[in-house]
C-alpha cells in the first residue's frame, strides 16, 4: 500500500486531501486606509489582479467568500463566469478595527497615536478603538476554518478573503502562538496573492495541514 508522508508519520493513499487556495482581494478604491469592515469596492486594477491571480486555477468544487465587497463581487463574477457554487461565510470577514475603520493610515496616527502604538505593540490584549479583540479574531477564524473542513472534506476549494484572515489561519495551521502575533508582524500578504494550504485527513480522523506556497501561483 502506498503511503503520503506527513508530520510525524504517514497516512495511507486512502486518506481524503483538502486543497484551499487562499485569494487576498485585489486593491481597493481607497487603498492606503485600514479596511477591516469599511466595505469598500475594488479599483480597476484591483479586478485586474484577481482576474491574473486565477487565471490558471482549478476547477473548485466551491468558492466560498468573505461577505465585503471587495471580495464577494469578484466571488460572484468567478462562479457565474465557471458556473461553480458560491458561498458567502460571515465568518470570512476581515477584523473589524472599529474607529479606525476605513480611515486613511496617516489620519490613524494623527488621532490615535496612543492607542496605536498600544495596539502594535500587543494587539493581544488591546483593541483598536470600538474594534474586534485579536482573542475574538483568532477564535471566529479557527471556527470559520473547522466548518470549512467539516463542510468540504476532500474538495478543492477557493476561498476569496483578507490579508489579516489569511495571516491569522497561516498562525493557527503553522501552530504559532497567536497572542505573539508573529503572523501578522512577519508574513506579507500582497494584493491578489494566492496562498496553497493543503489538509490530509486520515482514516482516524485526524487532519494534517501544510502550506504549499506562500504568495505563489496558482496552477493545476
């Protein structure tokens, strides 16, 4: 019997593989705000990034996306284009930065600086201003990714989301302590970019993710 090495073993060929490929929304019209929630829209070159970046894709059994414009309506216009379904998952959102949201960063520091410098400094334990906590962040991820898998076991997947969404899976399936924030500190996440995560699930149920590329390009 052939056998898939993994992380302290080896599963066997039966096991069932998880394919998400993680796209980051092109540009937006305000580009150079904080959008956690602000619900923005794409600029042209924003489309033209996203229209690059899955130009090679797979044929997904799903797409599934974050709600927010600057998202959901490339999602829509993708499976229309390859009649594929979608699925718009709230949990899928950017952070929502409260106060901040949608400001441009130079206004940030000019009225925050404070609060700013706290935040960057260990956003664990302290919010931007009326914003979601990192805690809470990190929590709805990790719940957002286990109803993916539970959802979609075995399927290639799409899912069309946020630079600050995909730093903090990358921190939970890499095993880094989130309250260290080392994800969002130290990995670039670039307009649309494509990132590769792979799941091998095995017979006893256990799941055994990788990252295939980081920022690569998405092929067959």
């Amino acid at each position: 019997m052939k056998l898939i090495r993994k992380a302290g073993g080896t599963v066997s060929e039966k096991a069932k593989v998880t394919v998400i490929d993680l796209l980051r929304h092109g540009e937006p019209l305000n580009d150079g705000s904080l959008n956690g929630r602000y619900d923005v829209e794409l600029s042209r070159t924003g489309w033209q990034q996203l229209q690059s970046a899955v130009a090679n894709a797979f044929d997904y059994q799903a797409v599934i996306s974050s709600p927010l414009k600057r998202c959901r309506l490339f999602a829509e216009y993708y499976t229309n284009q390859h009649a594929q379904p979608l699925q718009v998952v709230e949990g899928w959102q950017e952070m929502n930065f409260g106060l901040w949201d949608g400001k441009p960063y130079t206004w940030i520091h000019q009225h925050y600086p404070e609060t700013l410098s706290a935040f960057w400094k260990d956003p664990w334990k302290h919010a931007a201003e009326g914003g979601e906590s990192l805690p809470d962040f990190h929590q709805r991820i990790n719940d957002a990714w286990q109803t993916l898998l539970s959802e979609h076991e075995g399927d290639k997947i799409l899912l069309v989301t946020h630079s600050g969404v995909i730093r903090q899976l990358l921190s939970i399936i890499l095993g880094m302590d989130p309250s260290q924030n080392l994800a969002m500190s130290r990995l670039h996440i670039p307009y649309g970019s494509i990132s590769r995560i792979e799941v091998y699930h095995d017979e006893q149920g256990g799941q055994w993710p990788r990252l295939m590329f980081l920022n690569g390009q998405c092929s067959q």
